[in-house]
C-alpha cells in the first residue's frame, strides 16, 4: 500500500475525540459501556483505533526526536566546556568546584497538547534543569503543573524568541502569521527553530521568521493501516511510553524496522547533525575537535579510541579548510555529503540509533529506576 505524506496538523485536528481519550481511558477502563468506542459500531471501531494509535504514534515520534537533539546538544555543551576548562591535576581536581553547566537555552511557544508532553519529555530525558525552559503561551495560567516543576511559563513570545540557543514552534497553522510577526525581527542568528508545522514549507518558514536556521521533521504513514498499528501501545502517556526500548527504537529516522506505524523522513537527522555541528563551529572547535564530539556524542564512541566506523569532515563537506556554518535551509531541500553516509553505511546507522536509544534509557539508571522496578513487581 502506498505511504502518503500528510501535514501533521491534520492528522492531529482530525483526532482531537481520539487524543482526549488518553486520559479518559484512565477513568473508564473497567467501565466498557462508558468508553467513546462503546458507541461504534463494528465497521467504525477498526479506523477509530488506527487513527488514535497514529496520532500518539506521531506525538511520540515528534517529543522524542526533539528530546533526543536537545540531549545530545546538551552532552555536547558540557564536553565543549571541558575542553574549554584547564585540566586540574589530580591531587586537586577533588577541591576544585565542579565547572559551571553550559545548558542549552530552550524556549518553546505555544503550550498545548504537544508542548505540554515536550516539556515534560525534555526534563524528564533531556538534562534539561526547569530554570533552563522558558514557555509562552496564550494562556500560562493553564500551565499550573509545570509552574509546581519550577518553569517559567508567560504568555510573552518576544523575550522566549530572543533569549534562548532552541526555539520549539507548538503553535496551529492558524497562529503562526500571529507569532511570525511578534518574533520575526529578533530570533539571534545563533537560535535554531525546531518547528512541527508540517503544512508550511520551511522556506516559506525561513521568510516569516527571518531566522537562518530551521528543522522540521516530516512524518509518513500508511494510509488506511498496514498492520503496523498492532505493535503500538497507545495507552500510556508520552514520557511513560518512552520508557519502553522498542517503541523508541520505532520513533528513531535511522532505525532499519519497517513495521513502524508511522515513518519519519531521514532528512531529519541530516539537518539535526548539520545543526549540532553548527553549534560546535560557534563555540570556537576547529574541525578536527568538532568531528571527536560528534563521534562521541552522537554515535556514543570513546575519545581516545580509533574506529572503523565513524563520522569523518569529508561526510560534511568536501572543503578543505574549516567547517564553515551550513544553510540549514540548503540542507533541508538538497542532497548533501552527508546523504550517501546516511543511506548507505548501515554500521553507522546503528551506532546512531544505539545512542538515540541510550538518552532514554540512561535516565533510569541515573535514577536508580533500573534496580528498583523489578522489586516493586515482585512486591506487587
């Protein structure tokens, strides 16, 4: 069956009944009669719960791959930063102050069902601390869960926009001219918009934001269900979901699995690489150090080590001198070096997709999770 490209808008507002079942079937689960599909009839149940499990299937996919970027620009930082510190010897480096952290500033405009689950993706996987995410939307008071984690959330698109190294776009097709003309002239060259308006080509994005840097990911999916929606569990919320390897392994671009109830176009992470090699040229590497952190933050590899697989300047641009700083633009609507490299060495394709893996899982054994949940099945 053919896979068709659709806006993710509209996948999203054609499924508003099914969304705000999430939490519905929270309360209504042992009460069958209660449910929205106890009104169905037989012939309506089977598309119904195609398409809710396609729009959770797309929400996931699209916090995850954002989450994703924003850790591994975050591992990144701190790496750059120990670059950047002097070495202590090691009689003292235990008195020494541990170096100040060089997060990633994250702002993200419009607070809806999206935006919600993203924060709370981003603090929970992402290394992101509550004082690092700034929010605006229209309605902040709505926002009272988040407030309690320490966020600052505003309805001022304006100073979110102007202060911050990553900009998540959450808002409709019908905001965006709106904020377009609020943030157009003070998005700093150095922001990066990660937007998930589907419906807006990201030149014509470029052009209403005046900004130099945008990714977009672009999501596929079969038309009337291949199968693939029986090996999604919709029934989880967003974070909760990401807990499980498999449906992570399924969001990732790079991953081989072709039983993916929803695809996402693997262009996303030649702009997201291209992107955090940008970040790396502004914080002043040279060529040669900006290739050892992608390698090791990206696909996980150890610093003094050598690879047969690996990413190489040659992957990125065919210039001899320095990286220079990449049109994302360019990126987005043309085949690159790093194209062939993507599509062909499947070695390195796993590697990434290890990693990718690795952000969400990591969390649990920073928390201790890993060791604790088998006792608390074992005592339930």
């Amino acid at each position: 069956m053919r896979i068709h490209d659709f806006p993710l808008e509209t996948e999203m507002a054609s499924v508003v009944t099914a969304n705000s079942l999430g939490n519905l079937n929270d309360i209504t689960k042992d009460l069958p009669s209660l449910q929205f599909e106890n009104a169905l009839s037989e012939d309506e149940k089977g598309p119904y719960l195609i398409l809710r499990k396609r729009s959770h299937a797309i929400t996931v996919s699209a916090c995850a791959q954002a989450t994703y970027f924003v850790a591994v620009l975050n591992e990144a930082r701190q790496k750059i930063l120990h670059l950047k510190t002097p070495q202590q010897s090691k009689s003292s480096k235990f008195l020494q102050k541990a170096p100040p952290r060089d997060p990633v500033k994250i702002g993200i405009i419009g607070c809806g069902r999206i935006g919600n689950h993203l924060a709370n993706c981003l603090l929970t996987y992402a290394d992101v601390l509550p004082q690092e995410l700034l929010i605006s939307t229209r309605r902040p008071e709505t926002l009272a869960q988040l407030k309690k984690k320490g966020i600052e959330c505003i309805y001022d698109n304006v100073k979110v926009a102007s202060s911050v190294h990553l900009l998540f776009l959450c808002v409709l097709p019908s905001q965006m001219a709106t904020v377009a003309d609020d943030i157009r002239t003070i998005i700093p060259p150095h922001c990066t918009v990660y937007t998930f308006l589907s419906s807006v080509p990201i030149l014509r994005l470029r052009r209403m934001l005046n900004a130099q840097a945008i990714i977009r990911p672009e999501f596929t999916w079969e038309r009337f269900g291949g199968g693939e929606e029986e090996m999604w569990d919709c029934s989880k919320d967003v974070c909760i979901t990401l807990e499980n390897q498999e449906q992570v392994e399924m969001t990732c671009p790079l991953a081989e699995m072709k039983t993916s109830i929803v695809q996402t176009k693997e262009k996303w992470a030649e702009m997201i690489l291209y992107s955090f090699v940008n970040m790396c040229t502004r914080e002043g590497l040279e060529k040669e150090q900006t290739i050892a952190v992608t390698n090791e933050v990206v696909l996980g590899q150890s610093p003094n080590q050598e690879y047969l697989t690996e990413f190489r300047a040659l992957d990125f641009t065919r210039r001899p001198t320095l990286f220079p700083v990449f049109d994302m633009s360019a990126v987005a609507t043309n085949q690159t070096p790093l194209t062939q490299t993507i599509t062909e060495n499947h070695e390195l394709r796993a590697l990434f997709v290890k990693k990718y893996k690795d952000v969400f899982d990591k969390f649990y054994y920073w928390k201790g999770i890993k060791q604790i949940k088998p006792k608390t099945q074992e005592n339930t």
